[in-house]
C-alpha cells in the first residue's frame, strides 16, 4: 500500500491505497486545513491511527509520497507559506515506512497529468498538442506554482520544478503596469504570485476599487475567488472588473512560461482559484493576453490551454511518486 499526500499551504489531503491497472484505488482520505496545522508528523501519526483501525491484515504501508508547496531540497521540503517542514528520510524513520519521496507540489501534479481523464479538463484555448515536446503546469491556489514537463531520456517526461511565481511580474499593458505600481508602493518587489493567486486577486481588488475612486472597504482575507464570483454574478462593477483584470494578468504569465520552453506540449492550469474562476477564464481575456507575445503570437495560438478541475492532481501524482 501507498501513503499519499498533497501539502499545500490552504489544505493537507491524505490518502492510502494502491494503483489497479493504473488506476488510483484509496482505500482511506482525509482533508485538513493546512492553517490548523504546525506540526506534520504529528498529523500522520493521527492519520495512521485511522489507518491501523481500518487496514487488512496483510495490508501494509511499503512507499510514500508527498507534494508540498515550496522547494525540493533532497528529500525535504520546507514550505514557502506555513511553518511546516516534510522531512522523507524521517517520515521514513519515524513511520517504519521503507521508501518515502517527497517534492514539490506541482512537480508531483505534473507528474499526474497523463492520468487526467476528459472529465478533469476544461478547454481553455484550443490547439493541438505536440507529442514530446514541453509542457507547462502553473498551480493557482494560495501562492503560484510553476512546473515544466520536458523530454526524458525514455521517451517520455521528466519533471522541472522550480519557484516560478517568485519570478517578477512584467506587466504588458497600461492597466497592469498601474496594478504594479500600486501593489510595489504596498509591498516592494512585485513577484507573479502577487498578482496570479489568492493573494493577487485581494490586491486587484484593491487596486480596482481605488481607480474606481472607492474606498477600500473590504478586508483582504474577505476577497477570494468565490466572493468577487458571487459579486460579480451581482452586478457588482468592481469585482467584475477585478475578475476580468486577473484573467488578464493569468493569460500575461502563462503566456511568458510557455514562451520559455516553447510549450508545444500544452499548458495546464490548477489550483484552488483555477477550479473556482475556470469559466470566467474561457471567455477570451486569458487567451488573447496568452498569446501577445510578439513575434511568437502566431506560435502562441497554436498551444492547447486546459484548465484541470480535479483537485487531486497532486495527490495522485505524489503516489506515482514511488511506482
């Protein structure tokens, strides 16, 4: 049997189960808010007390893997946002567990990609794949998560990780380069995850209801996606506005990554605010700022973009962690 874990900085899915003909079979899950939790191993021990109580008697723990949301250094990864630390080697140690591996997030959701059905994707941007060649994979939740899936020595893919959305953000029209300045004159440095993730989306609103000569009478954790959805669905000018302004920034930054690698492979988008703004996304602003790149825009229209709407990308991708 498989441990399997998605760590990210909003919430914690635990799993053990087993693939069947390729196919993920959970045999226990659980769901915990990441925000309710300082110490992880401590979270596993309850959650391998459950285990204990519901476990075949030949059924044992033999491999585990975790995504969690920051850098892979080795075996362990220190998280970006929370003050959580997931040490394999001691996992390994402490649990009794023979093999434990754990990466980053969205390398492990990368990972997961080819085991998506029809029924986990949203069409975005039309195109046609190219066999073999990159990919990307951003993460829109919390923070931004950036991942490439490039040519392996096999045929097939390995995954790149790395902390793209602490990359700067390059604003690419008048209305973005004024949401920089206003985010800079907050905050200093304006990373891409400070404009593409929940947090972004709070300091769009902002910025949107300070040009709308409103003042900013809404709490920064009271902004979400399901809020300025809600809003929006109102008639609410400010939240459409907001919206609209984040698909574009969205389109801006995938744009920009598939650009690097040139990602005739296709684009994928998850992530929390993904799954929630998925149909705002497919109305054109994302695409059309995806693909003003220039030059390569002709290059650009030819990705396919999809957006995933399984919330378990990552999860699954950590168990394939130790096939």
């Amino acid at each position: 049997m498989i441990l399997a874990g998605d760590v990210g900085a909003t919430k914690i899915l635990l799993e053990v189960g087993d693939f069947r003909s390729d196919r993920w079979e959970a045999k226990l899950g659980r769901r915990y808010s990441t925000t309710e939790i300082d110490n992880f191993p401590s979270l596993l021990t309850s959650f391998l007390g459950e285990w204990n109580q519901v476990r075949g008697k030949d059924e044992r723990i033999t491999g585990a893997g975790f995504g969690v949301a920051g850098p892979a250094l080795g075996n362990k990864v220190k998280m970006t946002h929370r003050p959580i630390t997931v040490d394999g080697d001691a996992i390994g140690e402490r649990f009794l567990i023979p093999k434990v591996r754990v990466a980053n997030d969205l390398a492990a959701a990368a990972r997961a990609v080819d085991t998506l059905s029809s029924r986990d994707l949203v069409t975005i941007q039309d195109g046609k794949a190219v066999p073999g060649e990159p990919r990307v994979v951003l993460g829109v939740g919390t923070g931004l998560g950036v991942a490439y899936l490039v040519p392996g020595d096999n045929g097939g893919y390995r995954e790149i990780a790395g902390e793209g959305g602490h990359a700067g953000f390059a604003p690419a029209t008048v209305a973005q380069a004024q949401l920089w300045q206003s985010i800079f004159a907050h905050h200093g440095r304006v990373a891409a995850e400070d404009v593409v993730s929940g947090a972004g989306l709070a300091h769009i609103y902002s910025f949107v209801r300070s040009s709308q000569a409103h003042s900013d009478d809404q709490a920064g954790d009271a902004i979400t996606a399901d809020w300025l959805g809600e809003h929006a669905a109102k008639g609410d000018s400010s939240a459409s506005a907001a919206l609209d302004l984040f698909v574009e920034c969205l389109g801006n930054v995938a744009g920009d990554h598939a650009l690097a690698v040139m990602a005739r492979g296709g684009v994928y988008l998850m992530g929390g605010v993904t799954t929630r703004v998925h149909s705002r996304i497919r109305e054109g602003r994302f695409s059309e700022a995806f693909c003003a790149k220039g030059a390569h825009s002709a290059a650009l229209m030819k990705i396919p973009v999809k957006a995933v709407t399984n919330e378990r990308i990552a999860l699954l991708g950590a168990a394939k962690l130790i096939v």
